[in-house]
C-alpha cells in the first residue's frame, strides 16, 4: 500500500455501494416502521388524485425478505427504463456533437474571446437557467446539457462540480424558487384552494435572494478551483471523456454551424415540446434519437461510425444508469411495505405543538425529509398538500406558507438526496456523490438557513 493510500485511511464507497447500503437500511426499516396508509381519490374539480387527511389507518405490517430486496432491484430498473433510456440516447447526441468537432471549434472560439474572462460568464448561464425553473418548471432538460456544461466548464479551467452548477444547480435553484412552475406551485395551490400563482410578489423577492445566495456559493468555489486546481473535489477523478482538443481550429465550418444551430433547436424543441404538446420523457428520447442522427448525417460519419458512437455513449453513461436505476430501488422497498404514508403521518402529526412560526419551520424541515420518499414535485404536492393545508390552519399557518414550506422542501433537497435528480445528473456528470456532497452539504446549509428566513417573514408579514 502506498504512502498516499495509508494517508487517505477509510474510503468513501463509491455511488452505487452507498446507494445499496441504503437499499439495505431500508428495507430493515420494513421490519421496524408501522406499516400504514392513507385513502386517495381522484378531485372532480381539478382531476388530481388527492389524499383524504383523515383516513390514515394502519395496515398489515408487509416487511422485505431479504429475497425480496433482490427482486425489487430489477423492479426498480424497469420503473425507470425511460430515465436510463434517456440518459443514454441523450449522450448519443452530446457524443455525436462532441466527434463532429463543432462543440469543440465553438469552445476554442469562447476560449479566445473575452466571454470567457468574463465573471459574468457563469452567473449568467445560471440566471438563464433558475428562469426557467422559475417560470415553466424546467428540470429534466439539463440531463443532456449536462455533459456539454461539464466539458465547457474543463476547457475554461474549472472542474466538473462547475460545469454542473452552471446548468443543474441553476435550474434546481430556479425550481425551489418557484414563481410560476405549474408542476408544482400551480398543483400545491390548487390543492389548497388558493388563486393560481398568487403572492407572486414574494415568491419573486424569494427567487432573487436565492439565486444571488447560489451564484455567491457557487463562484466562491469556482475561483477557488481557477486558481488551484488541485482544490477541486473531484481532483482524482477521470473526465477524460469530457476534454476536448482544444488545440484545433476556432473558425466554425459550414457543416459545425448547421450541427451547432441543430443544438439550439434541439433544445427548443424539446421545451415548447413539454410546454405545448405534452412532451414527457420518452418524447425527449426520440428528440435526441433525431437530433443525434442528424448530427451524424451532416457529419458525415459512416454507418458504422454512428453505431461505435451510440455503443461509446451507452458505455460512458452506464454508471449513471445504474445509480438511477438503484436510487428507484429505496422507493419501490418503502412503497411495497406500506410505510411511506406512517412516515408522512407521523411528521405531520406533531406539526400542531410548536406554535405559528414553531409549525412553519417543522414544515419546512419534514417536506425537506418527505422529498427523499416522494422525489416527484407533482407527486409530493398531491399527497402532502391536502394533509399539510388543514394541519397549517390547525397551527394558524397560512396556507400560502404551507405551500412555501413544500416549494422549498420540493426544491434544495432535490440536489441532496440521492433518491432525487442529483443521483441522474451527478451519475451523467461522472460526479461520485460523496465529492458532490463535500461540495453542496455546506452549501445546502447556506440555503436552508436562508429558507428559514424566508418562512419565518412569511409567517410574521400574514403572506
């Protein structure tokens, strides 16, 4: 053993060992959690499935064998098979950009020009990208960005955690940062009988405050990594695969324009696709299907180029699948026991004892927790928000802050819990999550400590 590796003593598993140590946490906690549940229905009025708050009743206790723990594994991949699809469709086109050497002529352009020293650089790419997890509840489009952010953030001497910030981190902020994001503050006020996307106002001084707070953190490290790169957390790690050659030509061919303006409209269509015409998961697929084909095309790479190109893709993504596809594992165990909905009951019920402003922090921290159980925004608002709407009024805390207590916790702790989006992104990104949470657990401290602020002035001005 070299001196180094008897310096560096224990090890952090790697993601997918943490994730299964978790799965095995889990599903111990089958044979020590209540098995319980709650009736659901569907609202004639806004055709949601709905949790009726006062029908929680405990079930028969449905504890995993250990067998069973194996076969939710597959189970937990085939849930996700559109995400795993995703991903690997969706590297095939960054791929398939990145061999054209368009990417890379365009980069080598940047890195000539001014932009590039520019300190407005990334806290622009993060604004574009918070706006649109404000607005139009933008999240799942970075998952094939991320890449070109990771080898955009590499060539301009940052590291990985930066390419990501510029693109995830933006966009999640802009997501806990709600203003007008149908998923999930237009659901929760729906579902608390408020008028669509009131107390706006607040909600924009509450986007401002945090995505200044992020851009802060974020540069922070950023400089940091600039100026020593040996302070990057993820220092050790290989992103061999996301360095371009930028020792090529900065002059953009005829052919790298046409491919670079397929990106953008790939992009486009991809969000008005999901905007207008209802686009989900497996459209986006056949978006990157097209657009990398079209890529290829105009490239003029071989037939049997494209097929090494789409094998290499797959290859390069398969430890993020494979993070995916055991992140789903941990819901599927709670769900087939029957304990999510005792872990639901049990926070709210001691919601009530700790006065107005008391209730609204406890808010806050168990839809923080309750985010690892039901990582969906849309999912979370219609279980939680008709048992969080009359338990609020209970406490005096109005239902605008029991909605703002759900945007928050729907939001930072997506970037936390490996249940959540980080897992897929930090998993395409080739981030191992114990450097992302070296990196973001400070940084989630920042923001928690700022949402309790936020939900504190709510309750004292009456929002």
């Amino acid at each position: 053993m070299s001196t180094l590796e008897k310096k560096k003593g224990f090890r952090m598993p790697s993601t997918p060992v943490l994730l299964f140590f978790i799965i095995i946490i889990v599903a111990i906690c089958t044979y020590i959690i209540p098995a319980g549940s709650y009736e659901r229905y569907v609202d004639e009025a806004t055709d949601y499935t709905v949790v009726d708050p006062d029908s929680y009743t405990r079930v028969a206790q449905s504890p995993i064998s250990p067998f069973q723990v194996f076969v939710a594994i597959p189970n937990g991949f085939i849930a996700v098979a559109n995400i795993i699809f995703l991903l690997g469709f969706g590297f095939f086109w960054v791929y398939s950009v990145m061999q054209s050497g368009a990417l890379t002529a365009a980069i080598n352009k940047l890195l000539k020009s001014k932009a590039k020293d520019s300190k407005w650089f990334i806290p622009l790419c993060m604004l574009i990208f918070a706006i649109a997890g404000s607005t139009y509840g933008e999240l799942e489009v970075v998952y094939g960005l991320a890449p070109i952010f990771v080898a955009l953030a590499i060539a301009m001497g940052y590291d990985a955690i930066v390419g990501i910030c510029m693109c995830y981190v933006g966009v999640a902020t802009g997501f806990a940062s709600a203003t007008t994001n149908a998923y999930t503050i237009g659901i929760a006020q729906a579902l608390a009988e408020l008028p669509l996307f009131s107390g706006l106002a607040y909600r924009w001084v509450i986007f401002v405050l945090q995505y200044l707070l992020m851009t802060v953190l974020v540069m922070r490290y950023a400089n940091k990594v600039k100026a020593d790169p040996s302070k990057s957390y993820v220092a050790d790690s290989d992103f061999s695969s996301f360095k371009l050659d930028l020792d090529g030509p900065s002059e953009l061919t005829t052919r790298q324009k046409i491919i670079l303006f397929s990106m953008i409209f790939t992009v486009f269509a991809m969000v008005y696709g999901s905007l207008k015409l209802g686009f989900w998961i497996n459209e986006m697929s056949a978006i990157y299907i097209i657009s990398a084909l079209f890529v290829s095309i105009v490239a003029g790479f071989k037939p049997q180029e494209v097929g090494d190109h789409f094998l290499t893709a797959y290859k390069e993504m398969a430890i993020g699948m494979i993070v995916v596809g055991l992140a789903r594992v941990i819901l599927i165990i709670m769900q087939n026991s029957s304990i999510i909905d005792t872990v639901v009951h049990s926070m709210a019920g001691v919601m009530t004892s700790f006065g107005r402003v008391g209730s609204s922090i406890a808010m806050l921290v168990a839809q923080n927790i309750i985010n690892f159980f039901i990582p969906s925004g849309s999912g979370q608002a219609t279980a939680i928000m008709p048992i969080m709407a009359p338990l609020g009024d209970l406490a005096g805390v109005s239902r605008q802050v029991t909605v703002l207590a759900y945007q928050f916790g729907d939001g930072y702790s997506n970037m936390l819990w490996p249940t959540c989006s980080v897992a897929t992104v930090c998993g395409i990104a080739k981030i191992p999550l114990n450097k992302w949470y070296k990196f973001f657990l400070p940084v989630y401290a920042w923001c928690f400590a700022l949402q309790v602020i936020l939900i504190i002035v709510a309750t004292m001005i009456g929002y």
